[in-house]
C-alpha cells in the first residue's frame, strides 16, 4: 500500500521539465510492486505434521514435463 501511495505522488509530482527524480522513484516503485507480485505467486507452501520418528526429505529437483 505505501509503495502505491509513492508511486502515484511520483507521478502527480513529476512534470515536463522537471528532474527525472520523481520519475525514477515511480519507477522503482513500480518495479519493486511487481517483482512483490511475482514472489508471492512463486511461493509454495505445504504443511505436514509429522509423528515421533518420522523426517521429511525435501529435494529441488526439476521433473520433465510430459
């Protein structure tokens, strides 16, 4: 929310003429939501409750797809 409050006073504050600065910080403030949106939509989330003795074994592995 506070990165859509600046990016949009960077665009209110930026004008023909002026320094580039309010441009850049809409800028980086739009590139900073999106790569947010796009490590939340990246993130993987599995719960499991293991019992006395039991492990879990996680491997990053790629698996054909076909």
């Amino acid at each position: 929310m506070l990165l859509t409050l600046l990016e949009r006073l960077a665009l209110r504050r930026k004008r023909q003429g002026s320094s580039g600065l309010w441009t850049a910080v809409a800028f980086a403030a739009f590139l900073l939501r999106q790569y947010r949106k796009r490590s939340e939509r990246d993130t993987v989330s599995l719960r499991e409750v293991l019992r006395p003795g039991e492990s879990l074994v996680i491997s990053h592995t790629t698996q054909p797809h076909g």
